[in-house]
C-alpha cells in the first residue's frame, strides 16, 4: 500500500478517469468519440457498447459505430450521450474511477445496468449519486451519505 500523499499528482491523473454528470462529444464518430487517443480495437468496443446498453441501437444505425455525433451529440438522446460518455472511460480502462451521476439522464432499468456494469469491473471507485441509493446501498464497499446541516429538510 502506498499512502496518498506518496502518489505523484502526474502519476495518479493517468491512472484515473472521470465519468462526468456533464458530458462532452466531439464532432466526430461514435467510435472517435469513445477512443479518443487509444488504439482501436472493434472487439473491446464492441464489448464497451455492449456494456453500456448501446450496441443494439449503434448496430441499427447506418454507418453503425462511424455514426457521426454533431453539436456536442444534439442529435442522438441524453441517455446515450451519457453512455457513450461512460463507454469512453471503460474503453480507456483506468485502474481508478470517479464517477459523478452517472445515471442522471438513464431510466431505471438503464441505470441499474450501468451500475453493474460499473460494480463488476476490478477498479477502486469513488461514485457520487443521489438517485438509487436503495439500489446501491448493498453494492459498494463503503456508503457515506450526507445530509444538510441541520438535518433532513
């Protein structure tokens, strides 16, 4: 074990990724989108978009993973920016993850998918949510909930 103040700052930003409650797309492919500067592999994307619950519709789509995404992904829905902006982060395979909401923009049933997806991956995870805490409670090693000060309002 090393402790935290051990870790060089450059060393630690290359070993974690980030799942955004705000995501960023280029203007460019799905598969662009979610490599960036990695090197294409169509099996691991493949299995990222599996993953993600995006396969299916990316497999629909008539330039299927080379569909192009324009004005920051206005024309594909919430929910699958939100996964593409997930899969690029599993595609990258980061030995630590935070993860901020990443079901803010996905139903239940979605989120409950990504959830797993994201629990069984073999990564430390620090995950900030405030939906599906029920869901969640039982699922991650170490739960800390907050309240405002006072108490519940």
């Amino acid at each position: 074990m090393v402790e935290l103040k051990q870790i060089h700052h450059e060393s630690f930003l290359e070993a974690a990724g980030y799942i955004r409650q705000s995501h960023f797309l280029f203007n460019d492919s799905i598969k662009n989108n979610i490599i960036l500067n990695q090197t294409y592999d169509h099996d691991k994307l493949m299995k990222v978009l599996e993953d993600v619950d995006l396969r299916e519709w990316v497999e629909t789509l008539e330039l299927k993973e080379n569909h192009i995404l324009v004005n920051d992904g206005s024309n594909i829905s919430g929910g699958q920016r939100q996964r593409v902006s997930i899969a690029r982060e599993l595609y990258h395979d980061f030995p630590i993850m935070f993860v901020d909401e990443p079901s803010a923009s996905l139903d239940d049933v979605t989120s409950q998918k990504i959830y797993d997806t994201l629990l069984k991956l073999n990564k430390t995870m620090v995950c900030v949510t405030h939906r599906h805490i029920e869901y969640l409670r039982t699922r991650f090693d170490k739960v800390i909930e907050l309240e405002p000060l006072g108490g519940a309002s």
